[in-house]
C-alpha cells in the first residue's frame, strides 16, 4: 500500500504579487503588493460556469473549487475574479439585496486559471 504524502501546496492571491516595499515589522518581511495583481487582464476563453452563491458555498468556497478543478488552492482566485476583496464579504454580498441574484462565475477549467496565473506572474501552479 502507498502512504505517499499527497499533501497539496495551497497557493493564495498573495502568492501571485510581487513584493512591496512595506515590512512586516513583527516578522520583518516584505509585505505583497496588492496593487501588483491585475485581475483586470484575465479573459476567459471559455464560456464560464455560472453559479449562484448558497450558504455553503459562503461558509467554505474551497470545497467547490476542490470539486470543480481538483485543487482547493483557488477560491481566493475565484472571489478575486468576481470583484470579492475577501471571503468575509460574501455574506454581505447575499444579504445586500433580497431582489438581486447573486452569481459568481468559476473559469470553465483548472488549465484557465493556470495559464493565466503562470504566464502573469511566473510558474507556481
């Protein structure tokens, strides 16, 4: 039997900025450069897959990008691409507006958001 690790490295947004001039004084590291990531320049090639936010995905968004792209590593990507600073304001998002529907949309495949990310900002994923 293999008891291989298979422990998967969770990349954030974070991991895709380049370092700003700010340090951390407590660990005396560089701070990311938030305004070093340009979501801006991503365009789907695809058609997206378009989904309505629910209460579970707003308690762990991770679990649907597990089960759509086999990686758990880019829900902060997802929330980044829908204009979503961070998975604390998805709740406002639901609760904003009884009337709106609210829909996120996901890249159609895992290899999107790769390419996107490796040829941004260099090869992680």
């Amino acid at each position: 039997m293999d008891n291989t690790n298979t422990t998967q490295k969770v990349f954030t947004r974070y991991d895709y900025m380049f370092e700003g001039s700010s340090f951390d004084p407590k660990d005396d590291i560089l701070y990311p450069d938030p305004l070093s990531f340009n979501f801006n320049s991503f365009t789907f090639t695809t058609p997206p897959i378009r989904y309505e936010l629910t209460e579970a995905f707003i308690q762990k968004p991770y679990l649907f990008t597990n089960a759509l792209y086999n990686n758990i590593s880019f829900d902060d990507v997802i929330l980044t691409l829908n204009n979503i600073p961070h998975v604390s304001e998805l709740d406002k998002l639901l609760s904003s507006n009884e009337e709106i529907t609210k829909i996120i949309v996901f890249p159609a495949s895992q290899e999107e958001i790769k390419q996107f990310l490796n040829t941004s900002y260099g090869e992680l994923v």
